[in-house]
C-alpha cells in the first residue's frame, strides 16, 4: 500500500526548504540525502498525526525531484566542508540561503497557516470570504479539489462584490464605475469594472500599490474564476490537478490584498 495521501510538488518542495532554512525541527541535520527524506518523512508525519510508515511513497520520490531542481537552480552545492566535499554530503549555498529565505512569503502547510497569512495581509478580509476560504484550504487537504476551487473562487467573487458595494457608496467614484455596479453577471460586472478602473488608476495613491495591477487583479482574478467555474460545472471532465490548487490558494492572497488597497483608494 502506498500509505496516506500524495502530497504536490510545491508542498513537498515548501517542506524541503522550511527544513534546509532550520525552519522546521527534524532529528537529524539535513547534511546527506538520506536525511533530508527522513525529515521530510519526520515533518509530514508530524504535521498530520500519522505514522512515518503511512506517508505515500510518491512524496519521498518527490523529495529527490526538489533536491535536483535545487541543485540546477544553484540553491544546494554538493559536499559539506573541505573534510566531506562530496556526495551524499550536501549544504545550502551562500546565494541559496540568501535566496530561500526571501522567497515565497505565501507558503502554507494547514488549514491555520493559510488563514494566519490571510489574516496578515488582508486584516480587513471579510467574514464571508474568511468562511469560504475555510472551507476552501479544509476541502484541499481532505483532497476534495474540486470542491476547493468552487469554495476559493466564491470566495473570490465576494472580495470583488464588496469592492463594488464600496465603490458604489463613494461620493468621488459613483459615477465612473456606475456601468459596472448596475450589471447583474458577474462576468460582465468584472469587464465593465477593469474598463473603468484603467483610466483612473494613474491618479490613485500610493502609486506602488498598482503597479502589479495587472497580475494582482486581473489575471489572478481570471484564474480564479476559471477554475471555479470549470470545477462547478457538471461535465465530469474537469479534474484539477492539486499543485494547481495549492498555487490558486496562495493566489488569492496578493488578489485579496489588491481588492483591499483598491477599496481604500476608492472610497
């Protein structure tokens, strides 16, 4: 039996760095290989309360396809020191430290971490939104995917409703959005608000809030609502891949955090 559930690329890979950085507690110091995939093993067991010997054989393969992307992207050199200079001692490299430690501040291992991150960078998130992404990290790691894109692009679709009902209330910028506020489908709704928000984006402040507009707002916001819809329709052919979903989620974030700065500059 291959034990518990098969983990993602970006999970495994996530668990991988937390433990080369000293972020997670392992029994042993990841200085071989084979120790990398007992703390990998150590970790996944720890953080769902199960046997080592119930972790899915295919995560430990992915552990080695991390290391070796690591090892390509110049992250890991090979040997430890002067005295173990070769393989299977291994360490981070200078540029490999610098660099993991500034990268992927979106990372998330539970249902806990994930609404702690949410709670960080968008501390005026609402109730109802917090709600569907509840439902939307516990559906991924019960790994009902589907389920998990429907909840996330509600959730989606609730930030942006209540960016319009903010937008609809403000004295400076009824007007311009008016087109968009009045629409019923939320597709066109979407449209006919990123028509209007161009021109005015030049003239909202602070301007380094808007200058990923484009990804923050308008391609996440697609993605997101794509695979909702893909997920919510009954045709039985859509079947989303799970390293997709554990990204969209840490894709809401940034598209949250944009909801959030936008509400504020358009009040």
């Amino acid at each position: 039996m291959p034990g518990g559930i098969a983990h993602s690329y970006e999970e495994i890979r996530e668990i991988v760095v937390s433990i080369l950085l000293g972020q997670e507690r392992v029994a042993y110091d990841p200085t071989q290989f084979g120790s990398l995939v007992s703390g990998v093993t150590e970790v996944l067991s720890r953080r769902e309360s199960c046997e080592q010997h119930l972790v899915h054989r295919m995560d430990k393969e992915l552990v080695r396809d991390v290391f070796w992307d690591l090892f390509r992207q110049g992250y890991i050199t090979l040997g430890l020191d002067n005295s173990n200079s070769n393989w299977p001692f291994f360490r981070l490299s200078h540029f490999g430290k610098n660099s993991l430690q500034s990268q992927s501040p979106y990372r998330f291992h539970d249902a806990n971490t994930f609404l702690a991150i949410i709670d960080r960078e968008i501390p005026d998130i609402s109730r109802e939104a917090v709600s569907y992404l509840e439902e939307a990290v516990s559906a991924f790691y019960a790994g009902c995917l589907l389920a998990s894109c429907v909840m996330l692009g509600v959730a989606a679709e609730a930030e942006f409703l209540r960016l319009l009902d903010g937008v609809a209330a403000s004295e400076n910028y009824r007007s311009l959005f008016e087109n968009a506020t009045r629409e019923v489908f939320i597709r066109r709704k979407i449209t006919k608000f990123h028509a209007a928000l161009r021109p005015v984006l030049p003239s909202l402040e602070p301007r380094n809030h808007f200058e990923d507009i484009d990804i923050n707002l308008n391609a996440i916001q697609s993605i997101l609502r794509i695979a909702r819809n893909d997920a919510g329709h009954p045709t039985g052919t859509f079947v989303p891949d799970r390293e997709q979903v554990y990204v969209n989620l840490q894709l809401f974030v940034p598209f949250a955090r944009q909801m959030m700065r936008l509400r504020q500059a358009l009040s």
